[in-house]
C-alpha cells in the first residue's frame, strides 16, 4: 500500500465502523456535497480539511491525518480559514457541473 493509498483505506475503514452511511448522509453531515463525498470515498483526496471533516463526520479520530498526509507528500494544509485557490476552484466546478447535470435532467 501506497502512503497515498492510506489516507483512503483509512477513511473507507472509518466510514465501515461507522455503519457505512449513504454518500448523501455522509455529505449531509460534512456540509459538502455528495460528490466530494463520493471522490474522497473513492481516493481522489485533495484537501486535508475536508478529509478531516469527513472523518469528524463519520465520528472518527482525525490525528493520524497530518502524519499520513505528509507520508503521502501532499502539502501542509493552508492557514486555517484559508483554501489553496485551486480547491476552491475545483469545488465550484463540481457544484457548476452537478447544476448543468440538474438541469439537463429537468429539460427532458
């Protein structure tokens, strides 16, 4: 296993002893939306605050995460209040493209 590959076998293994709750409620919980939920699930893990908070959410202990994190050689998180501007970009695009999707769906 990859040091990359612990930050999510740790969080599929927190969200198992936590009863496996539906990305929705997960998401819910958090205060994300459902598919950042579901691409942290699924390894895509970009942010150490979020995965904090997911963990926080799935009612996890969050102090293995700075040492894996660094082990996993993404950078330190930024000052806290404070987002690395491509997350938040990221995040937006998310949100644009789950609009566009709603949308589409809605015009059928």
């Amino acid at each position: 296993m990859t040091d990359h590959d612990e930050l999510q076998q740790r969080l599929l293994q927190i969200w198992d002893q936590a009863g496996r709750p539906s990305v929705r409620q997960l998401a819910q919980r958090a205060g994300f939306s459902h598919m950042t939920a579901s691409t942290y699930l699924n390894g895509k893990i970009r942010n150490q605050q979020t995965l904090e908070k997911l963990v926080v959410a799935l009612g996890g202990d969050v102090t293995w995460i700075p040492d894996a994190w660094l082990r996993a050689g993404k950078e330190p998180p930024a000052e806290k209040g404070r987002r690395r501007t491509v997350d938040v970009l990221e995040d937006m695009l998310r949100e644009l493209r789950m609009i566009r999707l709603l949308l589409q769906r809605m015009n059928r």
